[in-house]
C-alpha cells in the first residue's frame, strides 16, 4: 500500500475536509474582489481600473483553485490537504475528523511545524 492511499472511509473523510478548504478559498477570493468593490464606492479607484483588478484578482484565483482541485482523485487527497494545511486554509483542528495516522502524514507533508 501507497502512503498516500487511503480507504473509501478515509478519502469520505478527506473529500468533506477539503469541501471546508475549497469554500474558504472562495470566501477569501469574494473578500479581495469585495475590498476593490468597497474601494471604488468609496470613490478612491475609478470604474474602469477597478473592473479591470476584479477580472485579473478573479482569474488569478480561479486558477489557483482549478490548479489545487481539479481533476484530483483520491490518492491526491492528503497532498490537497496538506497545501491547505501549509497555505493556512485548514488548522489541525479543522483534522480532527481524521484516522491519527492520516493526521499525522498530512502534517508530515505540509512541514507546517518546521
């Protein structure tokens, strides 16, 4: 067995954590586009520049979410959990529904404690 390989009871598991990951990073992307939205109602940056950095701040964030997410099948699942973990999207507690041994190599792979 592969030490990414994880049970179908695992990967349900990972696939739900991930889920949590995946919607923060939405939230995160919506609140960078709402402070340039916030920024142009205030009168501090015209319409047009402000269009223009909601489009690229949108795509910029799209792509890194496509990179992370699509595609991905259950043996990528504790390598996205891990760069969540690393990047600061997921805590150890947001792990707490996980096997100790699944925990503990995802934070072995995100080297969050070095």
């Amino acid at each position: 067995m592969n030490i990414l390989d994880l049970t179908k009871e695992q990967q349900k598991t990972a696939r739900q954590i991930i889920e949590i990951g995946l919607v923060r990073e939405f939230e995160s992307g919506i609140s960078k586009i709402d402070g340039i939205i916030q920024q142009w109602k205030d009168g501090k940056r015209e319409a047009r520049e402000s269009y223009n950095k909601i489009y690229k701040k949108l795509m910029k964030v799209d792509k890194q979410i496509g990179q992370r997410y699509n595609n991905r099948s259950g043996s990528d699942y504790l390598l996205i959990l891990a760069a969540q973990l690393a990047d600061g999207i997921l805590s150890v507690d947001d792990l707490s529904t996980c096997d100790q041994e699944v925990k503990d190599k995802i934070i072995f792979i995100s080297r969050i404690n070095e």
